[in-house]
C-alpha cells in the first residue's frame, strides 16, 4: 500500500511510489482524485458526475483505495470515498499542477456542483422541517453569537494542527474551527445530521475536513493523535457523559485540549420529552469531575449566561481542559488502529 507520513517530504519505497503511480496514471481514476479531493463523494455521485456504469467507477475506487490514493468510509448503507489522509498528500500535489481551465477537470467540476446542489436542497428541506424545533431550542439559551465568540476566546491563539469534533450535528463546529486546522474530523452517530454537516462543509469549501459516522462510546478516530477536541451541546443527551469524555480524551495528543460546550444545571422538564435530553444541563462541579476522571488537568471554565432582557433563558457553560502529557513522553504519537 502507498504510504507517506509527511505530507511532502518523507522517503517513499520505490514498489509503494510505483503502485500508487499506476493507480493514478488512468483517465477516469486521475478524473475521481480530482473529484475527492474536492469534496467526499458517493459511488452513485461519482457515477452520476462521470457518466460511467457504477461497476465500472466501483473497480476504479477499490485499485484507488488499495493503492493507499483513496479512503472509504461507510454511513450505514452509503459510503463516502476521499483523498486518504496519508498517500492521499502525494496525489494533492498531483492535482496541484493540474490546470483548472483543462475541459475535462472543468467540465467535471461543474457536475460535481450539480450534485452539491443537490445536497443543500436536501439539507434545507430537512431543516425547513424541523426549523420550529431548531429555532425553539435556540431560544431557550443565550445567542449563539455569543457563545461561539466565548469558545473561540477560550481556545485562544495556541495553535492544532489536528481537530476532532465528536457528535458533529450539523458541523457548526467544525466550519467555525476547521479553518486553523491542517486536518478536521467531525463523528457523529446520526446519517441525517451527517448528511447537513457535509452540506455546510461543502458551502464552505473547507477540504480539510473529513466525516465518519461513529459512536460517541467508541469513537472511530486515532488514538493520542487530536491536538483539539471539541464537544459542543452534545454531553447532556447522553446517559454516561463520563464514559463519553474519557474516549474523547483518549483521542488527545500530548498536550492536546478538550473544550467542552453545554448547559448549566436547570429544570426545564419538557426538554426530556420534547427534545429527547437526558439531562437537564449540568453543575460545574460535576464536569469538572468527569474531566477530572479523565486524567485532564488544569480546567477552565466560563458561563454565558442570558444578557439583560432574556430573562428565563439558560446559562450555556464552556470548559476547557489539558491533557497533562508533553511531547517526550512515552507513548505512540498516534495508534494505527481506531480507538
């Protein structure tokens, strides 16, 4: 399999180099890594962009996963093909020298718009249903705005390179935070929520980010590998949030951080019934000691609370915390295997 560890400079074994060559050395693979490294792509998208039987484009896409160019990733009965993460750095400077204007990229590019398109109908669709139930929770606490511009001031100027937002919902997130991320990877349990998260990962061009459908217990991600981990209004639909933020910190690198978004204790009961959450926010104390649990060290935490005028809204916590190893420490940077 075609491997390199550095994006662009790590020594490649001549069979590895020459395998991952004649991969993409064939017009309709060279017009797929064009196509996935714009954007993660179904068979039948790929299908529909190229014009090509789906047997025909599905044989392409094995030699191009075998050859270490590609990466799938099932959601439930779809899969999601990408420039993988490793051999994938070689193709990127491939289809760097490649000229926009060529007819072929062109044309191609402008299908794959087609099928873009697609998706942001979907996703609208699927929030014009369920928009009372959006805007009703988002009136229940303190202006996003608000603690978004919060999140960002915790994070602060200190750099990650690699970014993991668990239960990703509709990859708010992972647009507000990828951009200063080399690499970003949103999980989440739900296909729907997936589905949305791709359609604003696509709005906003971000191609440093990757989707998995995964559970939150059993994150399929890295190990030791992540340099900030997000979780955002995610810990009070759980039923073991303290499981849930010790697999997140498992996924931290050295040094690494996790911020943690959610709502301060209360007792609105009818979020229970209406809104499936299983707990009604969640005392500072608490968390702290989840975090603690955890193996996390030097914890920070602010509230948001309602401005003046919204009186009867929640108070939204944001803690961050530290995992406590340095960079000398003894232990792989990043396990091969999923957690």
């Amino acid at each position: 399999m075609f491997m390199s560890n550095d994006r662009s400079t790590s020594p490649i074994a001549f069979p590895a180099l020459l395998a991952g060559l004649e991969a993409a050395g064939e017009e309709t693979r060279l017009r797929i890594l064009c196509l996935i490294e714009a954007a993660e792509l179904t068979v039948s998208e790929l299908v529909a962009i190229l014009g090509q039987s789906q047997p025909r484009v599905s044989r392409h896409l094995k030699l191009l996963v075998e050859a270490g160019l590609a990466m799938r990733q099932r959601e439930g009965a779809w899969a999601f093909f990408r420039l993988a993460e490793s051999g994938g750095a070689l193709a990127r400077d491939w289809l760097r020298r490649l000229d926009p204007a060529d007819p072929v990229v062109s044309a191609d590019r402008t299908r794959l718009e087609v099928v873009r398109e697609a998706r942001r109908r979907q996703a609208a669709a699927y929030f014009a249903e369920r928009a009372v139930d959006w805007d009703q929770i988002r009136a229940l606490h303190a202006p996003e705005e608000r603690v978004e511009a919060a999140l960002i001031a915790m994070i602060g100027s200190k750099p990650y390179r690699n970014l993991l937002d668990l239960g990703t919902g509709t990859g708010r997130m992972l647009e507000l935070l990828s951009p200063r991320a080399a690499r970003a990877v949103g999980v989440d349990q739900s296909a729907a929520m997936l589905a949305l998260a791709r359609a604003r990962v696509d709005e906003a061009g971000l191609r440093n980010v990757s989707l998995r459908q995964g559970d939150i217990y059993a994150p399929p991600v890295e190990r030791n590998a992540y340099d900030l981990v997000v979780i955002h209004q995610v810990l009070h639909f759980l039923d073991d949030p303290a499981r849930a933020l010790g697999e997140a910190a498992r996924a931290l690198a050295p040094s690494g951080r996790l911020a943690l978004v959610d709502f301060d204790a209360h007792d609105q009961e009818f979020l229970r019934d209406e809104f499936a959450h299983r707990r009604l926010g969640f005392a500072v104390q608490e968390v702290e000691g989840f975090l603690a649990e955890a193996g996390l060290a030097n914890v920070r935490c602010e509230r948001v609370p309602p401005a003046v005028g919204e009186a009867g809204k929640l108070t939204v916590v944001l803690w961050i915390a530290d995992d406590p190893r340095i960079i000398s420490d003894s232990f792989p940077k990043s396990d091969v295997e999923f957690a």
